[in-house]
C-alpha cells in the first residue's frame, strides 16, 4: 500500500494489514496463536525484556495478531499507540487501575454505562474520589474541579438516554488545566468520531459494538492520541519512564493492565475484530441512516411518549451532536404513552430480536429499566430519567422500509 499519500477511511482501514509485510504473500495476517516467543541469542531475549528492542515476551502482553489488531485501531483513531483488552469492560476498568493513585479526584459524566458508574463505585474504595456531572454543559465539570483532580470522563453519547457530552468545551478546560481527558467512543466509534479533534488524551472503544459489529467476539481497545504531555503527569512510574515520553500512558496501560492484571485479548478473537472492523464504514452509514428513519417516524406517532436521538431537531443536544459527529449514530431511546406495555411492543415486533449488545448487524430492542438498570432499582432510574416503558433501540442494517414497518405494525396492534 503506498503510505505517501492521505486515503479514505475504509480504505485506509481495509488496507492496514498491508503497512508491515505479511509471510507467503497472504493478503490476511495470519493468526498467531503462540503464548510464548523465543529467540537464538538470549541476550537478545534479555533486551526484549528491558524494552531496548521490539519483540515479544509472553502473549500476556502482546501478541502478532493483537498487535496487527491496536495497529489498525490506531490508525482509525489517529492516534500514537493502542492497547488491546479481553473486553470494554476491561479497557475501562484498565483507566483507573492503571493511571489514579489514592488522594486523586475524577471528574466523570453522569450519563454513562451502567458498568462503569459501577467502576467508580468499586474505585471509591480505594481513596480516589469521584464526582458525577451532567457533562453536556463544560460549566458543570469546571465547577467539580478540585486541587486533587486528575483525570475528567465522558462518553460521546450517554447510553440509553442519549445525552451528548460537551465535548469541544471539556477538552479546552482540560488542555488548559493540564487534565487527563477521556474520551469513552463506544457509541459514536472512530468513524463518526475522533476523540483526538477535541484534546482527548485517551479514545475507550469496546471493540464488542460497532468495531466488530457482528456480535461474535468481544474486546476493548484504549488508544492514546498523542494529545497529553506524559511528563506532566505525576503518576507515571519510575520503570516506565525508561521508554520514550510520549508512550509512557500506553506502556503504563499495558504492564499495569495486561502483565499484572491479564485481561489480554485471544488472537482468534482479535483477528475477527479486525475483519469485522473493515465494513465499519459501511455498517454505520446503513446503521445511522435508519435509526434516523425510524426515530422520526416514532415521534411523529402519538401512541409514542418521547423519542431520544440526537439525530432528530428536539434533542436538547442535537446543534451539538452536528457540529462533532459525522452522523448521529445507531442507537436510540423511546417510551410509549401510558397504558402501553412495554412488554407487548417488544413481543409484537418481527425484525427487531429483544436482546441485549449494541453495534450489530442485526436490530436489537430491550426495556431497559427491567434488564440493564433492573438493579439501580427506582429511586435511582428516576433520577436517571430513565422511565419502567423506556425501549433502547440499537439499529441494524436491515432495509430501511423493513423497519419503519416492523416498529410501525406493532405500535398499530
């Protein structure tokens, strides 16, 4: 592949493998299945070892296929290096592990995934302090700062109710007060977004969704930006420090979160993500398109309380979302009038499969209040906004009219 000129997206990303050769002239990197590497000298071994030279040490670690896997991730995220995860849950939870220390303080998004409102919970534990906010006003973070504050946390789109960070602005307060920024991409994906346009530090992608988007392999990436001066950053340890400056974030991430912790991803399962990855452009275009179509046609139905999309002219963020995203992604929210079971909706739809996941190829509908927030319990779902009727909606690639028709029959039952 010629690198000395800019290519497109998709093809830039079908072509990555190609930016190293790859053995007996196969057009796939092959899957590299080996947990340990050996080498004729030992002492080149040993500097392996020391980092004074590339190679790998034990598939913990690293591995061929995860590294052809981070090597595509960061190219897609134009960042400076990408450490690969078993799963999202686990590159999340890698954030804090890794980079905080007792006494610190995050600033975080209320409106986040339900499992990593958890991991601030679990962390709390620990002496670092957390304050949620609502993040889609930078006024709300700034005002959260404290002397102790480390690190601020968002997510693009909050899930399920679809809130849009103020992202631009949070990375301005950040830059500006020497603040670690991150930027959790899941639901808009490097393809609608680059965290980096707006001084993200750290880009989070649960490969799981859209990345891979077929629903048959998990992951998680983290990738740095190259947006962050390290040598600011008080936490970095000693060890660490005898690599290049500028990867210090990612080589702390992955001897404190894959060596110690090893929540390291498999090569089969990398390897599917990266194939999957390649129609990523394709999938979102298709993805986004209908969930536009078919959140426009559930709000011009009475029989349809709210919808929420950032897509669509009455979401409180919608000016915002178009000025960040290239589209407004897949998912989106909705709650039926009184007197609607929720229950009922779902089981009337033919297309849409009730399950849990977002990112598939396929439309997936769950209520939310009574499987991925049953456990908040009520108190807390209100003042979540999220309400016992409230449908989230993860859009395939379906043809459109299918849809529209599918979500329309079963309102009309």
């Amino acid at each position: 592949m010629n690198t000395s000129r800019k290519y497109g997206f998709t093809t830039a990303n079908v072509h990555a493998d190609h930016q190293k050769p790859i053995e007996h002239a196969s057009i796939l990197r092959p899957i590299h299945n080996s947990v340990t590497f050996g080498y004729a000298d030992s002492r080149q071994l040993a500097e392996v070892f020391q980092g004074k030279q590339p190679g790998y040490r034990y598939a913990r670690q690293g591995n061929p296929s995860i590294s052809a896997l981070e090597d595509k991730i960061t190219q897609m995220e134009d960042g400076i290096a990408t450490v690969c995860f078993a799963s999202g849950m686990a590159a999340i939870g890698a954030v804090p592990l890794t980079l905080l220390r007792a006494g610190d303080h995050v600033v975080s998004s209320a409106f986040l995934f339900g499992n990593t409102s958890s991991i601030w919970q679990t962390i709390a534990h620990h002496g670092i302090t957390v304050d949620q906010v609502d993040a889609t006003d930078v006024n709300n973070v700034e005002a959260a700062l404290k002397p102790s504050t480390r690190m601020v946390y968002v997510e693009t789109v909050g899930n399920p109710r679809t809130q849009v960070a103020d992202l631009k602005r949070i990375g301005e307060l950040c830059a500006a007060r020497g603040l670690l920024f991150v930027v959790d991409n899941t639901m808009t994906s490097p393809y609608l977004f680059r965290p980096k346009a707006v001084c993200a530090s750290l880009s989070i992608n649960s490969l799981t969704k859209s990345i891979n988007g077929h629903g048959n392999a998990m992951g998680g990436a983290i990738t740095d930006t190259g947006m962050f001066d390290w040598s600011q950053y008080p936490n970095i340890f000693d060890g660490i420090k005898k690599q290049p400056q500028a990867q210090w974030g990612a080589a702390q991430i992955r001897v404190r979160g894959l060596r110690d912790f090893g929540a390291c991803l498999a090569p089969e399962t990398a390897h599917r993500i990266s194939t999957g990855a390649e129609t990523l452009a394709l999938r979102m275009d298709r993805t986004c398109a209908n969930a536009l179509a078919v959140a426009q046609m559930l709000e011009a139905d009475n029989r349809v309380k709210s919808v929420y999309y950032p897509g669509l002219a009455s979401h409180p963020q919608h000016r915002l979302a178009s000025e960040l995203f290239r589209a407004y992604g897949s998912m989106f929210s909705f709650e039926l009038q009184d007197g609607i079971d929720c229950f009922d909706y779902l089981n009337r739809l033919k297309l849409a499969i009730p399950a849990s996941n977002l990112g598939d190829t396929r439309t997936l509908a769950i209520p939310v209040a009574h499987t991925i927030y049953a456990e908040a319990g009520p108190e807390a779902r209100a003042k979540m906004g999220i309400a016992d009727s409230l449908i989230r909606v993860s859009m395939g690639i379906e043809d459109t009219a299918d849809l529209l028709d599918d979500f329309g029959q079963a309102l009309s039952a």
